[in-house]
C-alpha cells in the first residue's frame, strides 16, 4: 500500500513562503500555501492602476544564484544535500541560469546604486574597484587607504560569515559559541557605522559604506558589522532587475509551485495555529493544523508561518502552548522600523537623469536614524530610496510615462504618530522636494498618479507587529542564537520562514532561511520521507 505523503500548511505567500513551498513540494510534502491577501508575494505584492505596474516592496534583486536553486527543484528532488555555493558560485558566476530562464527574465543593473548627498553631489556604485577608487578619490582622497583596508576586512566577514556560515541554523547556544571567537577575531560584532567609520574619515563616505542596511530593516548604528557583508554579496553577484517588475518573479514562483503539485488559497486568512494538549510536563504540545477567518479547520503533520513573529506567537498560538514565546518575550523584541513609500506615475518631460535605483540622502544621517530608531519621532527632514524602474523596463507605464516610487524610512508605531494626518502631509512634502530639487523637474505638473502606504498598512494588511516592515530588527542582540527559531522551540511540527526568522530579512536571506527551514523539516520528517522515496 503507498504511504500517505505528510500535509504541510504555510501560512503566507511572501517569498519565504514560496521559496519554501518549492523545497517541500521537492521534499515530497502535500504543501499548500494559505494566505491573507487576494494575490500572492507579500511585501513583493503588485498593484496596477491606470496602466502603470508598482511593485510595492523588494526592487534590488542579489544572488541570482538563490532564485536558480529554487527553479531547479522538482517533484520528490531535492537539492538539499549540494553544496550551497558551487565552485562557479565562489568564482562569482552572475548570470542568472538556465532553469530560471523558464520562469523569468532577471538583468543584471549598473550602478547598483545612485547615492544622492545632500549638496547634490553623487556617488555611483557599482561594486566595480577602479570606479569606487576614481570617486573615491573625488570626493575624499584620503581615504584611499581606508577602502583598501574596508576592502580586505569585509570581504574576510562576508567569506566567514556569509559563504561559511549564512546557512548556520543557530538552534542551540553552543553552536553560537562556537563561532564567536571568529566574529571578535573580525571585529563583526561593533555597529556597522562604527567599523566604517575606522575606514573612512569622510562622513560621505561613511553613509556610503553603511546605508545598505536600512534595505532589510537595519539601523547602520546598531546593526553588528557582520552586515557589511551585503556590500560584498553585491559585489560578487550584481543587483539584478526582473523584467516585468519584482511581481514577475512572484508570478514565476507561483507557476512552478503550481506545477509541482502545490496549492495556494487566497483571502484564506489564518485566525489560529491549533495545538494539541502536551501529554506530560516535559513533552513538547504538538501541531494539529489551524483555522481560516471563515471557520474552516485544515489539519497538517507541519503549519509553517511565513508571517510576521510575533503575530505567529501572539495572536495565533494560545499562551498556554508557549513556554519559549511568551507575550513578554516576544513584546520585548526589538522590531525594524517602518516605511512611507510612495508609489506615483508621471509624464516624461524628457529632462530626466536619474538611475534606476537613487538613493537621496537628506541633511542628517547618524541623528536622523536615531530620530528613527530611538527617539521615534518623525523628523522634518528625509532620507529616501528612489525607484525609477521605466528606466530600464519602459513596459510598466503608459507610452512616454514614468512608474517609481519612493520609500521613506520612518519609525514603527510605537511611535503613536497619527498615520491619517501625517501620511497625506508627508507624501505631498516629499513630491515637491523631488520637484523643487530637480530630482524630477516638472514632477508637480506631470504627476498624473500618486498614492501612499504608511505603518499602519503594514500593521494592518500585512498584520506586521508594530507595523514593521523588515519583521524582527536586525541587531546583535537579535541575530543568529538570539533570533526567532526556524523550528519552534514551542511546538512539534511547528516552523517560522521569512524576515522574521533565521538568517532576517531580504530577498535573498528569505530564500536562504527557506532553504534553512526546509533542512530542519527535512531531518524530523526523514524517517516518512525515505519511505515516500522507496516506494
Ligand atoms: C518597501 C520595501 C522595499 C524592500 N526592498 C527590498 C529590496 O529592494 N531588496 C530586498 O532584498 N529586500 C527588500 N525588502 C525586504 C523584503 O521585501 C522582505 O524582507 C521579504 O520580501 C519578506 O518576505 P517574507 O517571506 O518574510 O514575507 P512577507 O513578504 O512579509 O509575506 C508574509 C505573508 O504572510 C501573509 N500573512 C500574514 N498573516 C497572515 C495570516 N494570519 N493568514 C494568512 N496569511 C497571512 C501576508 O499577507 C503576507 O503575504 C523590502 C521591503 C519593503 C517593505
């Protein structure tokens, strides 16, 4: 007789989920995906109005290699056991592969970045050594030395702590201990801002090396210099656009997903993770299934939740089953902060002279992130990420029209800013300051679309704690051991994927703690998975 194959439930369709999704449907799991929205990708959601294409969340796309490894994947094959970074991989092989070819059409972008001082000069990086040091040395020349330094040091973390151990699942103190003798030897545990700052004299150039960061919902201040690895994983792989916006990747995922056999169920909101009495004092309770928001119940041998953290533990999981995630824990986390981002349209004047992706960064830096991530309050002056992606893809907007939009980073609501006035206020300020700038000459009166989220859509939509936008900050305190576990410490059968969990945030590291997930499942389910095999 065939053995029955085990039932997995995802709650969430980010690409935490997805990435995921594949990986079960290779391991051989019956898999479906449940999620709240009416359409999948999460914060990678699109929205399409008058003929202009937003994607609302991840725009820089890294390690095509990732995306590759899951489109390889097929029913009942798994790539588990390979090695995560291939020789060609080491060698820093770009293009993306074969198997993605199929799904989606991923272009490498040059500069990664335009980063915009506030005295309108400008930094174009592009991880290319000899354009760094030629703008280097226009803009601080004594610091020529210091990036040959910041050079070699951070390509020693981003070997150790990212080729070495980015896949490291921290399940248990002394894995942690193990290697944090070599993160003191690299100095990887101070704040990012302080390391650049041991390089750098100018503050230009500071910002330039640090800022990255703020993408995943990291403060340059607190955030430990572990993280000055991202500078070297775009380095070695480039920042890549997905023709058709960010959502056609989402769209790629959903398609192979599909036909592996796996199901995704929208507005299929979660409203709790059921759990089955422990059955002594020293024994773990185990999963059961959970319950839609229209009182269905769907039961499952593994419920992974691809949702924010502590939604999962708070709202989802009676107290009663959470000796490791008690509300106080979980309350007392630190989470990232939030976004305003803008999402607008307008005519091309045929003045403009942007890159894809501009970084402005406003008068203040270290007080402005404190104003952010301490003080929580919102400032008067800005920093902001420009997307313009109609320079490259001309497909998201009407003939001669322009699709961007602009994020600002802004404090979560523990802030008690009110949203409903604030929200309108500061997305008209920052509309003109791109005009008035000359950012975007004209932008006042070719305008012809413009809307706006605020912390309380990630709060509300996307049910973030707080309304985080990059799930549980990214801090030392916060990081590998000390972050959310991939497989609860709670209860059998029950598994965290995405920001919120093991290694954080970004697309890539999304996948990786999919990959991350996928093995501890795979190591509890072994015995069944063999069967499946065998048959
Ligand atoms: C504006 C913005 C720009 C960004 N830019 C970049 C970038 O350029 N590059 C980059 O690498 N990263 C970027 N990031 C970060 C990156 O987008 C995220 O870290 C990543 O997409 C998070 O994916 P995830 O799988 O953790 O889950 P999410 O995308 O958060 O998805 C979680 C899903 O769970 C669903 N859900 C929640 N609760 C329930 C429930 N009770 N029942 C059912 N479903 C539920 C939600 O609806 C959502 O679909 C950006 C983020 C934002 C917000």
């Amino acid at each position: 007789m065939s053995k029955e194959r085990s039932r997995a439930i995802i709650i969430g369709s980010g690409f935490g989920g997805l990435s995921l999704g594949l990986r079960l449907q290779s391991l051989g799991f019956d898999t479906t995906i449940v999620e709240k929205l009416d359409g999948a990708g999460g914060r990678a959601y699109v929205k399409k109005v008058n003929g202009f294409t937003f994607d609302m969340g991840p725009t820089v796309i890294t390690v095509p290699h990732f995306i590759e490894e899951l489109f390889a994947l097929d029913r009942d094959s798994d790539n588990l056991d390979q090695p995560d970074f291939p020789a060609h991989i080491l060698n820093g092989e770009q293009k993306p592969g074969i198997a993605t070819a199929k799904y989606a059409e991923i272009v490498p972008i040059k500069p990664f970045y335009r980063i915009y001082f506030d005295d309108k000069s400008y930094f174009d990086y592009d991880g290319d050594p000899v354009s760094t040091r030629e703008q280097i040395s226009q803009i601080a020349p004594e610091d020529l030395d210091g990036y040959e330094r910041f050079h070699k040091d951070a390509e020693a973390i981003f070997k150790r702590g990212f080729l070495e151990l980015g896949y490291t699942f921290f399940n248990d103190a002394p894995t942690m201990l193990r290697v944090l003798p070599d993160l003191l030897k690299l100095d990887a545990v101070r704040s990012l801002f302080s390391f650049t700052s041991r390089y750098f004299s100018s503050d230009k150039l500071r910002q330039v090396f640090s800022f990255e960061t703020l993408l995943i919902g990291g403060n340059p201040l607190a955030v430990p210099a572990i993280y000055a690895m991202i500078h070297f994983v775009e380095k070695t792989w480039g920042v890549h656009y997905v023709m058709g916006g960010t959502g056609a990747l989402v769209q790629g995922m959903v398609k192979k997903f599909e036909e592996m056999g796996g199901k995704i169920r929208y507005q299929a909101e979660v409203v709790s993770i059921d759990v089955a009495d422990r059955k002594g004092w020293f024994k773990k309770p185990v999963i059961k299934g959970l319950t839609l928001a229209n009182g269905e119940v769907l039961t499952a041998d593994a419920v992974i939740s691809n949702a924010d953290y502590a939604h999962t533990y708070m709202t989802l999981i009676d107290p009663k089953h959470r000796r490791w995630n008690p509300d106080w824990r979980v309350r007392n986390m630190h989470y990232s902060m939030s976004l305003l981002v803008v999402y607008f349209g307008f005519k091309d004047s045929g003045n403009l002279d942007l890159r894809h992706h501009n970084i402005i960064l406003g008068p203040r830096y270290e007080e402005l992130l404190t104003d952010i991530f301490k003080r929580k309050i919102l400032a008067s002056d800005f920093s902001q990420y420009l997307h313009v992606p109609t320079i490259t893809d001309p497909g998201l907007a009407p003939d001669g029209h322009h699709a961007a939009y602009t994020l600002i980073p802004v404090p979560h609501n523990g802030s008690g800013i009110d949203w409903s006035i604030e929200g309108p206020k500061l997305t008209d300020t920052v509309l003109r300051f791109l005009d008035d700038e000359g950012y975007i000459p004209g932008l006042m009166d070719n305008l012809v679309h413009s809307e706006f989220v605020t912390p309380d859509y990630f709060e509300t939509t996307l049910n973030s704690h707080l309304g985080n936008s990059f799930g549980v900050e990214p801090r030392l305190t916060q990081s590998a051991f000390f972050r959310p576990h991939n497989r609860s410490e709670d209860i059998n059968g029950l598994y965290l994927v995405g920001a919120s969990s093991q290694p954080g945030a970004g697309t890539p590291s999304v996948m990786m703690s999919a990959k991350m997930t996928a093995r501890a499942i795979a190591e509890d389910f072994s015995a069944t998975i063999s069967q499946w095999r065998d048959e």
